[in-house]
C-alpha cells in the first residue's frame, strides 16, 4: 500500500479521528453538575487536606475533558474499575482527553501533593488504578488506535484497551504482543512488561515499543525513545507507572494470521502429573513461533480439568507437525486445536470475571518443574470452580534480551506461574484471599521474582523484583519524580 493510499485508508479505519470533546464525555456522564463545596482528600502522605471549590473549578475549567467529584452525574460509574473487590472513593477524577489535559492534571496533585492514581484500562488487579480519596488521572477517553501498515507501526492512546488495537492491525494483517484478555488496557500492560500469545516470537509489548509520549512529575510532556531521553526508555520497559503519565505509545507491528493454529486440549484433572511434566518438557523445547500455556482450571465454557492451551503463528503445516506430541497424550475431555482468527484467539478469556466478581493473583516466574513443584501442584493443589492455578509461557525473544537491557529483569525464565482466585461473594474475601495465599505458599520456593502487573508489592519486594537494575531504576526515578507522585504502582522509592 502506497503512503497517500494509507492515509484515505486511515479516515475510514482509524479510530483515532477525533477525541471525545467536554460536551461529548457530558452527554456519556449526564448533566455534568457544578462543583459546588470543597472537597475533603488525602496527600501522598496519607494525610487529610480540603480541595477548595474555587480551585476545583479552575482546575475544571482548564480541561477538554471532564472533572467529576462525589455526587456527580456519572462518578459512580466512572470510579468502578474491572476487579469487583476494589471499591475506592477518589476525591476528583480527572478524565483526560490528551496530554494538555494529562500536564493540568499532574501539576495539580504534584502542587497540590495529592494522592495520585492513573487509569488507563482499569485492569489492575491489586487495584493501583484507583484510591481512596485522591486524584484519579482517568487516560480511558484517550483510546484512538491509527495504524501505519506501510512503516508497520501503530501510535496508540493509553485508554486503549488490547482488543481495539487488535481490530485496527488485524485490517492489515499485523499485530504485536498484547495480552490475553481484550479488554485489558495496553498502557499497564506494557509498562509492566506485557506478555502474550506473541511474546515468544516477537518479545514482551515493551519490546515493542518505537516511541512513547510522557508527562513527567513536573508536568512536563516528554518524547522518549531510543534516541530521545534513552535511560527514561529503557525504564518504561517493565518499570510500570513509575515515572509519569503516558500519552501515547508507538508500537512496532509484525505479520500475523488473520487465522493462527490454535486451540485447547482437555484432560481429567486426575491425570494432571502427567500433564504437568509433559508441559515442563514440551514449553521448554518449543519454538519460539509456538506459545503453550498450561491451567489447572475450568476453561471459559469448560470442565474443570488439567489444560494445554497453544497458539502458533508459523506455518500451518509445521504447526500441524508440532501438534504430534499433544495428540498422543492420550484421549482429551475436549480438543479445540485448529484454524482460527487471531482476534478471536485474543477473546477466548474475555469471559473471566468481569463485575461484580472479586480477583486475586498471586504470581512468580519458574525457570523449570522440579519434582517438589510437580509434587505440590498434582497432590497439594485441588482447583476448583474458585481457584485455578495458570502458566504462561515465557522464552523465545523474551530471552533475547539480558536481564540488563530493559527493566524487566525475568528474561532467563520459563514461565509465569500464578495462583489465582475468582468468587462473586464478597463478604468471602478475607477467606478467599487467604486461599490463594495458602495455594501460594505450596508453590512460591520455586519461584524468582513477580510479575509486577499481578501482584501486590512492597517496599521489600520490589527491590528484589528488579535484581540488577534497581539501583539505576532508582537515580532515574529521582531525576524524572523526585516527590514520588506516581506511587500507586510496584514502587521504586527515587534515591535520597
């Protein structure tokens, strides 16, 4: 496709024509009312201040976008995030649609000393994207996707969530690493590394980015890239929200499908050893155009069993070849493996939990199953309808790069191995929680390491996590938020 061609093709598919104006995000949210009293909030330091209304409405007088505080039209809905256990009560929520609005909404908190939480699509787990009386920087308005098929490039807004990005490539055949679930926000996602069906064969999300658009702590908006502030790029590959406020991701596209092998095989959950050691030989074997995924788990619309999932992006015919050793694994409850679109490889979670239902990870990357591994997850373990033990598939590209090339640190691993919760009653947290936690406690000693867009993190925990690249992690956290006003995340506390 020729230049001037992409650019007619791009009016028509590109999602990315025209941001949401403050009269469209009014009519979405309601009569937008006016701020009319202060506002009690909290600091970064967990203190108690007042937000005056005269500063309220200046602040929302600034933005293209919206200014929501407790008992407005739509900030009920606006506060609600993907996990049904997280139910916080921010003071303000800024709902931004680009990075005038982004810069007006930092330098508010960093004046101010707000708590700050900043979504993109809601999908934090541990529930970072929201607080309890602080500002939510809210990016989910600033979600256009514009694809250049020719420079195999796409330049994405941080409200972007991954199934929309996929549509938009998949028009011309591309995609890049995203998650599994569609309706995840690619901004969380690939700041904290990002894993995928694609990950084995063209590297993390992160590894994927061209160039990023950022504003800093001091509200400055920032190009960054290979060429342009480097150590500030090199940290936003797997250092999550650590350094400030995305405007805009430009990602490096690759061919893919539209039809990719792919599929589920189910097996009794009596014969997980034998499943489990199996997975162990075969992942850590597999090309790097093959990513196999293992749960002892009910699959979306499934039986509780011991499952391989695979996703191969080669060619048919060699994929086919590769598929041998799985169907001599004996007679499955179900084998889906076959042709199917991408796009709806990307989808097959999208029916895990959604509101109102409560998610609880625990997760630690495995470089290999040791027999006490084995031994813990076939006869310690008992999934369920709740509880589910997964494995994504790591190596491949992920392992082209050193644990000091990037920020993210786990290249040299097998997998991420996660114990996970999901319960629609949530006066059963507390005891669901210290479920997982038990789960956890059977596997964690064959772990190093988390993936920090999973897990809760502390202090502690967090220097660890990013091994070798911490202190350096630290001196670029002072340099770009010395006050740390991005903290709502796997902290990395800026050098004193």
């Amino acid at each position: 496709m020729k230049r001037r061609d992409f650019c007619k093709a791009s009016v028509i598919v590109g999602t990315a024509a025209a941001l949401p104006a403050k009269e469209l995000l009014a009519v979405a949210y309601g009569s937008i009312a006016e701020i009319v009293s202060d506002v009690p909030a909290i600091t970064v330091s967990g203190t108690e201040t007042v937000l005056e209304k005269a500063a309220l409405t200046e602040f929302a007088e600034s933005l293209r976008g919206v200014v929501l505080v407790p008992g407005h039209n739509g900030y009920d809905a606006a506060r609600r995030v993907w996990n049904g256990m997280i139910d916080k009560r921010p003071a303000v929520i800024a709902r931004c649609t680009g990075s005038a609005d982004i810069s007006r909404a930092v330098n508010f908190a960093r004046e101010r000393q707000l708590l700050v939480a900043v979504r993109g699509g809601g999908h934090s787990i541990p529930g970072k994207s929201t607080c309890d009386g602080g500002l939510v920087i809210d990016l989910s308005p600033i979600n256009g996707v514009r694809v250049d098929p020719v420079a195999r490039a796409a330049r994405v807004g941080p409200g972007t969530l991954g199934g929309g990005m996929d549509r938009e490539a998949q028009y011309y055949g591309l995609a890049t690493t995203l998650g599994t679930v569609s309706h995840t926000g690619v901004a969380g996602l690939t700041l904290g590394g990002g894993f995928g069906w694609l990950s084995r064969r063209f590297g993390l999300a992160c590894d994927n980015l061209i160039s990023v658009d950022i504003v800093t702590a001091d509200g400055t908006l920032r190009r960054v890239s290979a060429e342009e502030n480097p150590d500030l790029f090199w940290a936003l590959h797997g250092g999550g929200g650590n350094f400030g406020v995305v405007s805009s991701f430009e990602y490096r596209l690759h061919p893919v499908g539209p039809q990719v092998l792919a599929g589920r095989l189910v097996f009794p959950l009596s014969e997980a050893r034998r499943i489990i050691e199996f997975y162990g030989e075969f992942a850590a074997t597999a090309p790097r155009e093959l990513n196999v995924d293992l749960g002892l788990e009910t699959p979306p619309g499934g039986t509780l069993g011991a499952v391989i999932y695979v996703c191969y992006t080669g060619d048919p015919a060699i994929g086919e070849k590769l598929m041998a050793p799985l169907r001599k694994l004996g007679k499955p409850i179900e084998d889906t493996i076959g042709m199917t679109e991408y796009v709806k490889v990307q989808t097959q979670f999208d029916g895990l939990p959604r509101l109102p239902l409560s998610v609880y990870f625990k997760s630690g990357f495995i470089t290999g199953f040791p027999a006490g591994l084995v031994d813990a997850l076939a006869d310690g373990f008992k999934p369920d309808a709740a509880f589910s033990s997964y494995f994504m598939h790591s190596g491949g590209a992920v392992a082209d790069k050193s644990e000091t090339d990037t920020a993210f640190a786990h290249r040299d691993t097998l997998a991420n191995m996660m114990m996970i919760g999901v319960w629609p009653n949530h006066e059963n947290t507390p005891e669901n929680i210290a479920t997982v936690r038990a789960n956890w406690d059977m596997v964690k000693e064959h772990t190093s390491g988390f993936y920090v867009n999973l897990n809760e993190a502390d202090d502690r925990t967090t220097h660890g996590n990013y091994g070798a690249n911490y202190q350096r992690l630290v001196a670029i956290k002072k340099q770009y938020d010395p006050g740390n006003l991005f903290r709502l995340n796997a902290n990395i506390e800026p050098a004193s």
